[in-house]
C-alpha cells in the first residue's frame, strides 16, 4: 500500500513505547493506574442529556444541519460570550458550530495553509497545532513555551516569521496548566497585525479554574477580532468529551473561510446536540464550577504527593493537568518509565507535547478520588524518600 507523503509526514507516536510497557505490566497482573489522558471522568449533566432527548425526539432535528448551524445554537454562543467574557458577537456572521475544537483547529490549517507556509505553533502544544500543518502540506514552527515567562512564547525572539500565515495559541494550557501569561494577548495582536498572520486561540480549557481565577477569552483584548478567531469548547468545562461540540467564533473573514472549507468536508453537527449544547451554556455555570472545585481538591493531593517525593511542583490555577519537571538525572521518559515500574502508575512524558516539553512530565486529574489517592499514595510510598 502507498500512503500519502503527506500521512508519512506526521512524526512517529511517542506514546507507543510507553503504550507497550503499560500492556506488559497489566499482562503481569499489575493493576496499572492511568493518570495518562485527559478526559473527564465525570457523566455529561442530566440536564444537558434532557435537552438531547428532547430534541431528538423532535423530527426537525433529524436531517443534514446546515453548516452554519441553528440560529439557536449561534444565539447561545453570542449569549454566552456576553455574559462570560463580555464580548459581543454577530451570530450571523461570527459564529459557527465545530465537531470539537480538534477538528476545527485541524481544519483551519487546511483552510488557510499552502505547500510552503508555515503555522506558529505552542511548544509543547496540543499536537494539532503540528499535525494538522504537517497535513497540510504546510510546516510547523515551533515557539517554545518559556518558563520564566509563565509558559508564554518570546514573540520579540521571532526575528522573521517568514510565510507563517497563523499563531496557535491556548490559555489556560495544555500540557503546562499555565494561565495567560500578563500582555501576552496584546502582544500577540500586534505581532499578526506586523506580519498579517491569524491568531486561533484554542480556549478548550477556560471554564476549567482554580483559587478565584476567571481566565479571559482573547476576544476580550481590544484588536482580537481583527486578527482572530477563537475555538471554545465544551468537551472539558461540560463533561461533554464524546458530544464533539465547539464554535469558533471571532473574525468573520476566518469563520467564513472555515465554514466554505468545512461545506465540503462534512455536514455539520447534529441538530440535537446543537440544542444541548445551547442549553449546557445557559444553565451550565454551576457544573463547570462544580467540576473546577473537583480538580482545585485533585490537584492539591496531586501537588502535595509530587513535594512529598522530591517533585518542584507549581500548582496550576486552571486546566485539568498538573505539569512538572522531571528529578535530575530523568529524561521525561525514563521518568515515566521508572514511575510506572515502581507504582504502576501512568504519567506522560512533556518531551510527547513537543521538543519543550523534554525535562518535564504531565499528571491529568480525570480519574475519580480513589483511585487518584491510590495512585498518589503508590507513587508516595514507592519514590519517596
Ligand atoms: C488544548 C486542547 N485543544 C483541543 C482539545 C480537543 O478538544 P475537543 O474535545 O473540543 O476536540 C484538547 C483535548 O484534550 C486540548 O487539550
């Protein structure tokens, strides 16, 4: 079989290695915790599941959505953005359902990227923001997420972006739980309107805090919408991973190119989960802050363990990650390794999120209490000291 040079292009999986240890341990009879992925392993809201039945009793919900979505689902958003961020949003024109923020940040590479260009991409970043370039035809650039910059990329370090056309950014972060780092988004804005480059601002994470902590959506610092668009997702803040619901919503030029690409690439979010979303984003507050408590008490344990054994650890203040560096002598992987040999437990390795991400290591807190003070009494017991 010949596969395209494009497939051929994404680099190798660096999970496999580990993926492989962890199926010899559970193999020995080893009862492998996996603080691995992050997905939540709380249920979707019962009200958010009502809204789904009801509307998919509804026979108008049942044919091919338009791609531009329901006015009730662009209504909600523009709604939501309102009352959240204070940013107003045209719901004709600045709006449009996504199959998940995965999707749509893949699909605006393909919107926006030819053979030749490039896409700045977070380092470590969510590994779309490199895949999806790659699959493009197009490269990634990457800019390193600077620690001493609270995990912000030195823009002013880019001294020519060359035929860089967009600029992921995401805040709060994956893998490194850091919140937007003071003027970042300002200077992000002057920094594309210069180069007359697309910012995308993957807020997957913004209803996920901790310790009083409200994270912005970009759109809120004055110049976005002339040079962004924002991907919001539900996936995380509403327990709502396998429901595939996002917008992106910002300039219009961009949400126009998205959803002329996206009329040929599939044919849009059911009708349904369009109104269950509507409904999680107007009577969703109370869960997404019910589930941020859960993971503010998670990520004390978590934090509290990593000091006990030895682990610099700053606790985030949003996300569902705790992000730490590996002790002296570890490469993120043989970390893993030894943390997976000695406790059965999973973490992943920083250098997966990105070359950045070398010395580091990732702890998701989506597994339920238990097992978590389980995982964390195992590696307590078995590294300390
Ligand atoms: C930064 C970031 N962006 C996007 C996603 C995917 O979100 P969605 O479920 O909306 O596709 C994730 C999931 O882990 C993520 O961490």
């Amino acid at each position: 079989m010949r596969h395209s040079k494009r497939l051929e292009a994404l680099p190798p999986y660096l999970f496999a290695e580990l993926e492989r240890k962890i199926q010899a341990k559970k193999a020995q009879g080893v009862d492998v915790i996996s603080l691995g992925i992050g997905d939540p392993d709380t249920p979707t809201p019962g009200f958010v599941i009502d809204a789904l039945a009801d509307a998919a009793r509804d026979p108008g919900t049942h044919q091919y959505p338009s791609n531009r979505g329901r006015p009730e689902f662009r209504e909600g958003v523009a709604d939501f953005y309102k009352r959240r961020f204070g940013v107003e949003l045209d719901a004709d024109t600045e709006i449009i359902p996504a199959l998940g923020a995965k999707e749509c940040v893949f699909n605006l590479n393909l919107a926006f990227l030819d053979p030749g260009d490039t896409a700045l991409a977070s380092d470590p970043g969510y590994p779309v923001y490199t895949g999806g370039p790659l699959l493009s035809g197009a490269e990634p650039v990457l800019m390193p997420l600077v620690p001493e910059l609270g995990f912000a990329p030195d823009l002013d370090a880019i001294e020519d972006p060359g035929r860089a056309k967009l600029m992921f950014l995401n805040y709060p972060n994956n893998p490194t739980g850091a919140v937007l780092p003071d003027g970042l988004f300002e200077r992000a804005i002057e920094f594309a309107r210069e180069h007359d480059i697309l910012v995308v601002h993957d807020a997957s994470y913004t209803e996920i805090s901790f310790d009083g902590y409200k994270p912005p959506s970009f759109l809120e610092t004055p110049g976005a919408k002339e040079v962004g668009v924002e991907v919001f997702s539900l996936s995380k803040g509403y327990n709502m991973t396998g429901w595939r619901t996002a917008a992106i919503v910002g300039n219009a030029e961009a949400v126009e190119a998205y959803w002329r690409l996206k009329t040929n690439i599939d044919s849009g979010m059911f009708e349904a989960v369009q109104l269950a979303a509507v409904a999680a984003l107007r009577d969703g507050d109370e869960t997404s802050r019910e589930m941020s408590a859960i993971y503010q008490r998670r990520r004390d344990l978590v934090c509290g363990a990593l000091r006990e054994i030895g682990v610099e650890v700053t606790p985030p203040k949003g996300t569902i990650y705790v992000w730490a560096p590996v002790p002296d002598g570890h490469t993120s992987a043989s970390y893993c390794e030894l943390v997976l040999e000695e406790s059965g437990v999973v973490i992943s390795p920083g250098g997966a999120y990105g070359q950045s991400g070398e010395g580091w290591f990732r702890i998701s807190l989506t597994v339920p209490d238990d097992r978590l003070s389980e995982a964390v009494e195992r590696m307590r017991s078995s590294l300390g000291g």
